[in-house]
C-alpha cells in the first residue's frame, strides 16, 4: 500500500497539534526547540507567527494550528518550535513549526502506510501524504513541502526575513 500513497517506509517525527497526530519526514527536520519569544512580523498572514533567531539566522515561525484552521489554545511547557527544510520554489529554506507537543521518532514500515482518506477530514488533502498505522491509532503523514509551499507563504518569507 505504500507505493499507492507515495509514500516511503522510514523514520517520521510524530507531533501533536489538537488531539490529533500527525508525522515528518525525519529528513526533513533538522531539530526541535523549545518554545522561543518570536518577534512578530506586521502585516503577514495570522498563521505567520514571526520570526526567531537561530544562531543568528532569521527563521520564519508558522503556527500549524492556525495554518490547519484549528481552534487557537493556550500554549503551554509541551509547545515546541520544529525546524524543517522546506523546498520551495526550487530553493532550500529553513522554517520553524509551531506544534503543541513532539512525541517520538516512529518507524513505519510499507504495509503500515495507507493512502489518505477520500473523505472525513477537515484538512487539505494536499498537505497529506499518507495515513501510518501506530497500533490501532493513525498518524497523518504530511507533505512539508506542500504545507508550507502555498501562495501566501511564498510571498511573505522574503518579506519576514527582510524585516527582521
């Protein structure tokens, strides 16, 4: 079932967002921090937190909540900052994910990969790659590239990391 998904058998970061769970390709992440003060950047979209300093890099932050259309809830000691390498445009960026919580590396193995459903969701099917199978649990594979490749987000990178 994995070559119907497209997606590849490997390691995935799994992280909460609401009561759902959702997973990163682990090549695609390059670190997890915790949760930063992030300058906000004026006139950029609502999911568009702003943009920290990592180790004197100008990183935009994104708030996977928002960017879901999921209710805004207090952040708390499990909020956490995800770092990613997004290609967008055919370039290479570093981007910051805001998630309520990381849980663990998983495993996912071809037959524990499923295509996304059809139906039954509130999210972009787009930004979907996969359901994984974790026990009788699934974890929602997403595209990085896809989430965070859209037109509103192409437009507003150069103009977060030109501000700060």
């Amino acid at each position: 079932m994995a070559e119907q998904s497209g997606v590849e058998a490997g390691q995935y970061l799994t992280f909460t967002l609401d009561s759902e769970t959702f997973a990163l390709d682990i090549h695609k992440v390059r670190e997890v921090l915790d949760l930063t003060e992030v300058t906000k950047v004026p006139q950029t979209p609502a999911f568009m937190r702003g943009v920290i300093n990592l180790r004197g890099n100008v990183v935009p932050v994104l708030d996977l909540r928002l960017k879901f259309g999921l209710p805004v809830t207090p952040q708390t000691v499990h909020t956490c900052i995800i770092i990613v390498e997004v290609t967008l445009a055919g370039e290479t960026l570093v981007l910051g994910a805001m998630a309520d919580s990381v849980q663990e590396v998983l495993n996912l193995e071809p037959d524990q990969i499923q295509p996304p459903p059809r139906i039954g969701t509130g999210l972009n099917l787009d930004f979907i790659r996969g359901m994984g199978r974790r026990g009788d649990d699934f974890v929602m594979i997403l595209d990085v590239d896809a989430v965070f490749s859209s037109g509103e987000l192409e437009c507003t990178y150069g103009e977060m990391t030109e501000a700060a």
